[in-house]
C-alpha cells in the first residue's frame, strides 16, 4: 500500500501580513531545529516517502531550501496554490501530484507527539475512510 504525505504549508495572509514572518512557517527555527525537521522526522518514522509539500508563495523558497527530498530519504513534490481554495483545494491537487492509496494530511505548524505508524495501523485495523487525530494540548 502507498502512503503518501500532504503538508499544508501555504500562508494566504491579507496584504501579505504574517506577522512579521520573513521566512515560510516550515523553515522556522524551533529548538535547534527547523519546524519542517520535526515533520519530517515523523513522516519518516511513519514509513512515509512521498511528500506534496503544498505552498503558495513560499514554494521557491521551500524548493530551494528542500530540494526534491532525496537528501532527507523522500521525494518531494511541490503544490503552488496561487488561488487560496483551502486545504481542499490543495489536497486534491497534491493527489494528481503524487498518486497513492492513502494520505496523511498535516498542518505544517504541527508538531505531533504520537507515533505516526500507530494512527496507520488502527485506522487500517478500523477500515476507516478517514481519520482525524486532535490534541488536547493546543
């Protein structure tokens, strides 16, 4: 079975406000890490290996700073939304991008503190359509 990984890394902010924000959320310094490492550590112990990395004006930024993946053990494909459709928009293009049987969506600001391959197994274990992991902690 393939999984495939969709990382919503796209920022739309009106008149190109994020705060103050010079460098896309995922290449975010946080404790001696990039935000986008800690993700990526994740998908990794998930047996992820295709990644639609899915940004709007970022992308050139991500793509330079990233590369194709290779360095990281993945392929990465980039999803430049220009038109802000949401999340829905953006997974369904980053199917086309990177065919699979199953995706895991993730926010690119989340740092999850669960293993990954756990969620997999029970959702196969359930044969659920989707599922949907909330934190209590946020």
């Amino acid at each position: 079975m393939r999984i495939a990984a969709i990382v919503l890394a796209g920022s739309h902010a009106p008149n190109g406000d994020l705060g103050g924000l010079c460098v896309p959320r995922l290449l975010v310094p946080l404790a001696q890490a990039r935000l986008v490492d800690y993700l990526l550590d994740w998908l990794q112990e998930g047996a992820i290996r295709d990644v639609v990395i899915c940004a709007g004006e970022s992308a050139p930024t991500l793509c330079e700073d990233l590369g194709d993946g290779s360095a990281h053990g993945f392929r990465f494909y980039y999803n430049v939304d220009r038109e802000p459709r949401g999340p829905a928009g953006c997974c369904r293009d980053a199917t086309l991008l990177a065919p699979a049987d199953r995706y895991v969506v993730v926010e690119s600001s989340v740092l999850p503190d669960f293993p990954l391959i756990d969620v997999l197994t029970q959702h196969s274990m359930a044969g659920a359509g989707a599922t949907v992991v909330v934190s209590q902690n946020g």
